[in-house]
C-alpha cells in the first residue's frame, strides 16, 4: 500500500509540472521546438488523456486551443467541465477529433458557451453511459428530448440548474427510467412535484418506478418561493415516491422548509439502504430522526442543519443504531456539548458540524473545538 502511494504521489506530481510546464506556453509556441512538452506527446494518446484529465480536474485549462490539441481519438470518459470558454463551433471540432462512439462518460458541466445544443447532440455516442451537463442554461426540453432519443443508454444523469427545463422535460426521460441510477436536478426550479411524479409512476412495459434509482438529489427544486407560488415538492411526493425507489442510498432533499416527520417516516420505511440524507431546514422532530436510524444502519452521512427540534434523543439514537456515520451536520439543532463529544468518542466522525447550536456555551464550543474534525462558524449555509 505504502508503494502504490508514493507511485501515485509522484504521478501526480509528475502530471502537476508537465500542465503547469504546456499551460504557461503561449499558444504561438505551443507548436514550436522539440523541447516543448506537447511535442514529446503529440502521438502518445494515454499521456495526453492524462494531462487533459488532470488540467481540467484542476482548472488549468484557459484556452481551447490546448484543449483541441489534448483530446485524442479512442477516448472514453471525456470531461470538459468548467471551460466556460467553449462556443458551439470549439466543441463540435472537439467530438470531430473523437471516436465519439467510443465516449462513455461526457461531462459537459458550466460550459455555458454552448448554445446550439441541435448541432451538437448529433455528435454524442450513443453508448453514453453517464452525462453531466450541470449549468448547461441554454438545454430546454426538446433538446433533453434529442438527448434521450441519441443516448438510449443513460444511467446516470445530471441536470442541476438546467433552469430552463420543464416538468416536460421529465416525461422526456420516461425511456431511462429502468436503468437510471444517478438523477441529480437540484435547483430545476421548473420542475415540479407533477414532473418527478410523473417519472417514477408512469406505467411502462407494465412496471412502474425506479428500481435501480440510487441517486436522487432535487435540492431547492421547484417553482421559488419568492414567486408566492411556495415550494412544490412537499410530504405527499415523498410519501408516493419513495415506495417506487426502494434502492435509493443518497438522497438530498436540502432547502424544503414544507418538509416533516412524514417525509422521513417514509424515507425510513422504504429506503433500508440509504446512506446518505441532506434535509437541512425541514420541519423534522426527533420522531423520524429516530426511526431513521433504526431502520437506516447502514447511514453514513446525514444533514440536519436548521432543523431546529432535533435533541440528544436524535443523536442518541443515531449513536446506537448507526455505527458507520462519519459525516454529520448538525448546525442550529438542540444538541448538547456532552453529546457532540460523545459522538466523536462513539463513532467513527471525520466531520461534526455544531454551528449557531444555542444549547452550546460559548466556551464549551472554544474547548470542542481543540478538536479539528469538530466544525463551528460564524454564519450558517441556508442549504
């Protein structure tokens, strides 16, 4: 184990020169001289997926044209994540440089420079498995309707704050929906309860649901509240969703302030293999923290912030049924000082979040705080 650790230490150190050596080169040289970097990759297709994988994973990554001069044929996961810079016509030379039906995983998220989605769909292989077009602001349901029908593959989709997709958007989906795995459409605020309902209980081929579904974040989805309109998804899409997606393990339900015990109470009761739960200021009580735990052992990082009834009978609780929680967020509950170290000592936690919790004393939060896994800030996130 030490060895494989310090192998891939120095790759990464090794990739860390090489991309600041090619992202410092001004475009004008990036084709000249034997001695520059490029040059000594130019038909080496594994070092270049490296270097591209490892420039975009860290941002390095300002101009398209390195990014044309990266890419390769034969390339299966190709992430462009973050080039905010990419136009329509930079990624279209960009699959035409790929074997795209070799593409299996295409991120596309923040490159909000793609405007005409209809020229590049066309161009997506359908043997993409998982897509990730995240910000993608100018996507609108026909073009998700284009998506599905080019990529009838799709397991894993994210659509997070693809502000103009609808809940027809939703009906579009219905051919994935056996095979999804990874929905993620946190902060769609067009899509609404009907939508996702639609999803998970329309009849097809006589089967109804998601069975396979084990990712679910809809995150502050559905229409704002400063429309009036108040937030559309509430205890009754929870109550007729989850029974459909017995398989969730993640779920992130964060910002529903309608949000209470119903909700969780159904979580609990169909979702035995849940590990993680985001619902931060829900109206929940200690009665569904508690049969959480009960009936999610396998809970390994649960959200609760400014759900502001939560005790130490919640966290008791979740000491005893609940042995591989690490993370917990617990900002703005009722939970005591005794139970925050009891936790730490009891439970394997990498992190404790006890922010703004009122029945924490001012010095008790400085002694707690000796400890580096046990956080306290000044402000808490509304999400």
């Amino acid at each position: 184990n030490n060895i494989t650790m310090v192998v891939t230490s120095l790759r990464q150190q090794c990739l860390h020169v090489i991309a600041k050596s090619i992202s410092s080169t001004t475009t004008a040289t990036i084709y000249g001289g034997q001695d520059h970097p490029m040059s000594q990759i130019k038909d080496n297709y594994v070092a270049k997926e490296m270097i591209l994988k490892y420039m975009i994973s860290n941002r390095l990554i300002k101009s398209s044209k390195l990014i044309l001069d990266l890419v390769t044929p034969y390339i299966s996961s190709l992430n462009l994540s973050y080039c905010d810079f990419l136009d329509d016509d930079t990624v279209y030379q960009i699959f035409e440089i790929c074997q795209t039906d070799y593409i299996l995983n295409l991120n596309m998220s923040n490159c909000r420079g793609v405007k005409d989605w209809s020229k590049i769909i066309p161009l997506f292989s359908r043997e993409i498995r998982q897509l990730n077009l995240c910000r993608s602001i100018s996507l609108t349901d026909d073009f998700m309707k284009q998506i599905v029908e080019q990529c009838p593959y799709i397991h894993s989709l994210n659509l997070s704050d693809c502000q103009s997709l609808t809940d027809q958007a939703m009906k579009y989906i219905l051919p994935l929906r056996n095979q999804l795995t990874l929905l993620n459409i946190c902060n769609c605020r067009n899509v609404t309860s009907a939508g996702l309902l639609t999803l998970v209980k329309t009849e097809k081929d006589g089967e109804r649901g998601c069975k396979y579904l084990h990712t679910l974040s809809i995150a502050i989805c559905g229409p704002s509240s400063k429309s009036g309109q108040g937030v559309n998804i509430n205890d009754d899409t929870l109550v007729e969703l989850c029974p459909l997606c017995p398989s969730l393990e993640f779920i992130n339900l964060s910002g529903f302030k309608k949000l209470t015990d119903r909700s969780v109470l159904s979580i609990s009761n169909h979702c035995p293999l849940l590990r993680i739960l985001k619902m931060s200021w829900s109206r929940l009580t200690d009665i569904s923290i508690t049969a959480l735990s009960v009936k999610c052992p396998l809970l390994e990082e649960l959200n609760i912030a400014g759900c502001t009834r939560i005790t130490d009978v919640s966290f008791q609780s979740l000491i005893d049924n609940c042995p591989k929680l690490r993370i917990c967020v617990f900002s703005c509950t009722k939970i005591t000082a005794e139970m925050a170290q009891k936790m730490m000592t009891e439970l394997p936690i990498a992190k404790l979040d006890i922010t703004q919790c009122k029945r924490i004393s001012d010095d008790q939060i400085k002694s707690l705080r000796s400890n580096p896994r046990i956080i306290s800030r000044t402000t808490v996130s509304p999400f």
